[in-house]
C-alpha cells in the first residue's frame, strides 16, 4: 500500500514525531494529556458509539502549508497486522479558514449532506467532519472488509485496490484533490493544466472544465461520489447530526441558541 505526501512527510521518514498519538481505547486514561476539547469530545463519542474502532491510532501533525490543514487515514502494516490510523492536522481555527476556501467545493457538498447552509458551515464544525470522515473510512474497513478476510493484511490490500481503481476514474487520474489545489495553485491557464495531466484529455466530462476553478470542483464532485469516500461522507454527516447537541453545533440543532465562541 503506498503513502501519500501526508504520510511520507508526517509518518513515513521517522523524523517527525507525531504532537499527539493515542489509541482510542485508551482515552480516558490519557484525557488529562490531550489538549484539544473539541477533538476529545469527537472521539469519545465516537469509542463510545463504535467500541469496535477502539485500536484505531488518532495522530496530529502540524502541515507544512495550507493544502494539509486537514486529515486522512491509512491502515498501516506492522508485523503482520493492520493499524488503523486517522491522522488530523493540529490546524486550529485560522488553518481551517483556509480549508474552507481551499477546497470549496468539498465544503458545499459536506454542508449539502449536513442539510445546512455552505456559510454555517463553521471551522469547528468542518474540523469535526473531516475527524468523523476519516473515523468513517476506518470503520468502512472494520466493518465491509475485514469480515471477509482471515488477516487484516489482506483485507487492506482489497480496500487499498478498490481505492485505487476509484482514483483512476477521476478527471485527473490517481491525484487527490488537496493534492490537485496544490499542484494548480501555482498555474495561469487551463491548458497548462491539460499539459500537465495527460488524463485530463481522456476524461468524458473536459467539455464542462472550462477554468481551474471548474477542474477542481468536477475532480471534488467525482472524488466524493467514489464508494469509500461516499461511504465517509454519509457517516460523518448522520454521526454529526445524531451528536448536534452534544458537540453544541449550532447549526444542525436549532435548539442550541447560536454562541459566537461555538464557531
């Protein structure tokens, strides 16, 4: 299974350590040390609703630009077992900002699953999707592949295939969009960017990309629509909606009276 920037950067060269690493299981014995609230509260909702995820690893990392204020997951072999791992980055409110302009189109369609608004979407309501997003993938794994298989090993490698296929399906194959607004964050033209990704020619939809911001937006819309993340997507969305109280997310329950602090 390969790694992505993220990974290689955060997790795979060994240099830098995560600024906190936690077994889930283990939160509340290690909830004095963990010191973002709102990401604690997301988690121990989450153990408690899904013990089954319990030996999932929850890592922060601090991003090297903007483009990484946020997460992703990957089952990580050791020895010979999987690790189920949801990286976040440590971002705080001024790193989600710019998320939330980054990958606009991301945010519509969350904000379009949560039944809100795209401008209720907060940055402490995005940080708490993209947590409960990646908590989705693991339990994706959990639940649809581990079952069907004798080791975790084998049941990665068919989730990590899957994965793949999908993301050769998108306009500008095999690329991420975090990782798409970073390489075009720098281009002045659309046919730099056909120059760019031969694939882009191929893709039966390129009549529709007539600007940068419509590449990234279609390469968004497909990579979301692919079986994993949608998967994520849904259960971050009725996971949020369900907890709206108790995460005090103004938004998606209007018995909370909005609190300027809350977002």
């Amino acid at each position: 299974m390969g790694m992505n920037n993220l990974e290689i950067r955060y997790r795979g060269n060994g240099e830098t350590p995560p600024l906190h690493s936690i077994k889930l299981r283990e939160l509340e014995k290690e909830r004095s040390e963990f010191v973002d609230p709102d990401i604690l509260l997301v988690l121990e909702l989450c153990i408690t609703e899904y013990p089954q995820a319990g030996d999932t690893v929850f890592e922060t990392f601090t991003p090297e630009d903007e483009f990484d204020a946020g997460g992703f997951y990957r089952l990580i072999e050791e020895g010979d077992e999987i690790i189920p791992t949801i990286f976040i980055s440590e971002g705080h409110h001024e790193r989600m900002e710019s998320l939330l302009k980054i990958r606009r189109a991301s945010v519509e369609a969350a904000a379009h699953l949560l039944e809100i608004a795209p401008d209720h979407m907060t940055t402490r309501l995005l940080r708490q999707f993209i947590i409960t997003h990646e908590l989705g993938h693991i339990l994706d794994f959990l639940n649809n592949y581990l079952p069907e298989h004798t080791n975790s090993i084998d049941a990665a490698d068919e989730m990590s295939q899957h994965r793949e296929l999908s993301m050769r399906t998108l306009p500008v194959s095999g690329v991420n969009p975090t990782d798409l607004a970073r390489e075009i964050s720098s281009l002045t033209s659309l046919q730099q960017a056909f120059t760019l990704f031969p694939s882009l020619s191929k893709y039966p939809r390129r009549d529709e990309i007539l600007s940068l911001a419509d590449l990234l937006r279609i390469q968004e819309e497909e990579y979301r629509s692919t079986p994993q993340e949608r998967y994520a997507d849904e259960f971050a969305a009725q996971f949020l909606k369900r907890h709206a109280k108790e995460l005090q997310n103004v938004f998606l329950d209007q018995s909370i009276q909005p609190d300027k602090k809350a977002v």
